[in-house]
C-alpha cells in the first residue's frame, strides 16, 4: 500500500469539508437559510442525472456530474462571489486559478490533475459537458430565487433585466432549460416578486 498516496487523498477529503462552510446568497428553497456551496454541488450533481436530456448536445452525464462536484472548490479559498457583483468579480478569476492550484495540489499528482483538468474545462465552457454544467449552474439559483418569492434578488437589489443578462448562457448548454427560466423570471415579475429594471425581461 502506497500510504503517502492515502495520506494525501484523506487530507484532501478534510480539506474540501471547508466547502461545507462557504455560505451562498441564495436561499433554501424552505427559505430556512441560505445554502452552502457543498449543497448546491451536491443539488447540480443531481440535476445533471435529471435534467441531461434537455442538454443542447448529447453529453456523458458522469462527466457532468463530476465536474459539478469540483467546481466550486476553489470557493474553500476564494470565497463565494455573487453571480450579479460585479466589483468582486473582477479578480474573480484570479483568486480561483490560485485556489484550484492549492486545493488540487494536494492530492496525488494523476488525481489532482484529473480533478484540475474538470475545473478547466468548467470555467472555460470549451465541451458540451461544460455548457451544460454551467446551464445548471446558472439554472438552479434562478429556480431557488423564483421558489422562494425572489428572496435573494429582493434583498441584493436585482432586476429581472440583470436576472436575464447574466444568465443569458444558459441558452449555449440548453435552450429549453433558458426558455424555462424567462417564462419563470417573467412570471416572477408579474407576480411582484422582482422588479423589471431599465427595460422590460425578455
């Protein structure tokens, strides 16, 4: 048995619980509390066993589960940045890239460069795999927002214009999956729960 290798992996397996620690804006769709960033990779993983027949492309669904899993990883030393702040996501990229070199480093060499070659390909939206990832990414807090009266957007100040701008990639990894979401957001702003900003959601 190579225990160094073991080691390794069990350091990095305490060191990821700290995901559990990192608090999101968006709201439990209880509206109890806000969720952490391990919740919401587990909820992705889920939706990418559930939801992959909507994808744009075909896609291996395990791939996209795992890099659901790994993406906000970097957030144990980064921090969560709010999707709609755009001051903190200026070095956004930055404080991640270091993060994914630190947090992967600490695994065994092969395992921590599979598991940094996912992170890439997430952040660069390059596969189908990746599009489809950061869909649901991008699907799950919008879904979230609308089941709890649009809790968060209220409380940050978010427009249903913004709503739509920021997540308008949905549509590269599943157009069905963006129709959904402006028939929700438009829902939304029927209903009072966001406002509709500058210009009417669309």
């Amino acid at each position: 048995m190579d225990h160094d290798r073991l080691e390794r992996q069990i350091d990095f397996l305490l060191e990821i619980d700290g995901l559990k620690e990192v608090v999101r804006r968006t709201y439990l769709v209880s509206g109890r509390r806000r969720e952490n960033s391990a919740e919401h990779s587990w909820h992705l993983a889920i939706a990418a066993m559930l939801l992959a027949e909507h994808a744009a492309e075909p896609v291996d669904v395990a791939r996209v589960a795992a890099m659901v899993l790994v993406h906000d990883v970097v957030e144990i030393d980064a921090g969560d940045t709010f999707v709609y702040d755009t001051e903190a996501s200026a070095g956004k990229a930055d404080r991640e890239r270091a993060a994914a070199g630190r947090l992967f480093g600490l695994l065994p060499a092969d395992q921590g460069s599979t598991l940094r070659a996912l992170w890439d390909e997430f952040e660069a939206r390059s596969t189908p795999e990746a599009r489809f990832a950061q869909a649901l990414d991008r699907l799950l807090p919008v879904l979230h927002n609308i089941h709890t009266a649009g809790r968060a957007w209220r409380e940050n100040g978010i427009t249903a214009d913004r709503v739509l701008e920021r997540n308008g990639h949905i549509a590269e990894g599943s157009p069905i999956l963006w129709q959904a979401v402006r028939r929700l957001v438009e829902r939304a702003v029927s209903r009072g729960e966001v406002e509709p900003g500058s210009g009417e959601a669309r």
